[in-house]
C-alpha cells in the first residue's frame, strides 16, 4: 500500500517505471476528459516501451473507471473508508478470481 500511495499522491516522482509513469499520466488525461489525450503523450509512452495494446488499454481501463465512478458518484453510494475492506476484496480476488461460485458462501446465480 505504501507504493500505490505514493503513486496517489505523485506519479511522476513515484518510484515506478518511465513506462509506468507515462501511462499514469494518459490515464490521468482520459479521467479529465478523453480530448486531454494529445498526440505527444502518445508518443511519450510509446517512446519509453509502451506498445499500442498497452496504451489502449490503459486508455479504455481509464475511460471506464471514470464512468463507474461517475455513475457511483451520482447515485450517491457509500464506499468504505476503512482500506482493510478493500485489502479483503483484493485478496478473495487473488484466491478465487472473479467467479461467484468459487469463493466461500457464495454460489452461482441461477437464470
């Protein structure tokens, strides 16, 4: 948790990689608005390894996190604040995926 705080609080002095950085940096332009995007951020990550599937992605990952937040957001659902309850959910995701069925009391929704 220490990494990805520093990260919140600076990415571009975060101790991560060019590339890394360079995709935070169009991630961070796609949450303000997808026009924030410029051509020399592109080439930017492009210059430091990202390939076009990396970019992409990061764009697309970024576009859709912005738009869950925003319908969250205006829903006005409560989020924990406690970070335990997220460590918890990351870590039922690194044991049991994303299939309902394969945690503990749980089980697969029927049709």
């Amino acid at each position: 948790m220490e990494l990805v705080d520093q990260v919140c609080a600076d990415p571009a002095t975060a101790p991560v990689s060019a590339k890394l950085k360079a995709l935070l940096a169009l991630a961070a332009a796609v949450q303000r608005s997808g026009h924030d995007v410029t051509e020399a951020q592109v080439a930017a990550a492009r210059e430091v390894g990202a390939t076009d599937l990396e970019i992409h992605d990061t764009v697309l990952i970024a576009a859709m996190f912005a738009m869950f937040n925003r319908y969250v957001d205006g829903l006005a659902t409560a989020a924990p604040d406690d970070p335990a309850v997220y460590a918890a959910g990351a870590q039922r995701l690194v044991q049991y995926g994303y299939l309902p069925s394969a945690a503990p009391g749980t089980s697969t929704p029927r049709a």
